[in-house]
C-alpha cells in the first residue's frame, strides 16, 4: 500500500429498496455488456413438474462478475475447509445456463 495514498473509509448503507431473500435458483443470462443474475424459488409439484419463481434480478458488468466469482471461490474454498466438501445433488448439475 502506498502510504501517500491511504485507503478510503467505506461506509455501507443500504437503500430504501434494499431487500433480502433466500434462492435456490440462479440463472445467468450474459450479453456484450452485462450478467444478468435471476434469483428465484425452485418448487416440484409433482416428479414431472417444476416450478421456478424468479424474485430478483441482478446486472453487474463483465467486471464486476469476474470479481464475484474470485470472491465466492475464495469464501467457497474457506466454507469447504471448515466444514468438509460440498457437493451437488446429481439433478442440480445441469448442462446449461440455468443452476
């Protein structure tokens, strides 16, 4: 770090729109110029019928999306570490844009 450069106090505040839900759902949508992050509720009715219930959209820039995907890899890494190896139920693994 240069010390004639010191590092800016980052206050967090959160928006009057700010929200949280929980998701078991996310698909990626990728154009030229952005990610477009769909957050949703997967429910089976019935062995042939699922439903997804898309709650929340979020677009980020190709460089804000690279700098997600270091960021959960690195607290992905840290969770394994702590509390064994993750893995995913073999109808979760999808070959395609929707997880």
């Amino acid at each position: 770090m240069n010390p004639s450069h010191p590092q800016p106090k980052i206050h967090l505040n959160q928006t009057a729109e700010y929200r949280e839900i929980y998701s078991n759902s996310v698909q990626v949508r990728v154009s030229v110029w952005d990610f477009l992050l769909v957050f949703g509720l997967v429910h089976q009715e019935t062995p042939e019928q699922v439903n997804v219930n898309n709650a929340l959209g979020v677009y980020l820039s190709p460089q804000q999306a690279k700098a997600l995907w270091n960021i959960l890899g690195q607290n992905l890494a840290q969770y394994e570490q702590t509390f064994g190896t993750l893995a995913l139920e073999p109808q979760m693994q999808a070959k395609g844009p929707v997880h």
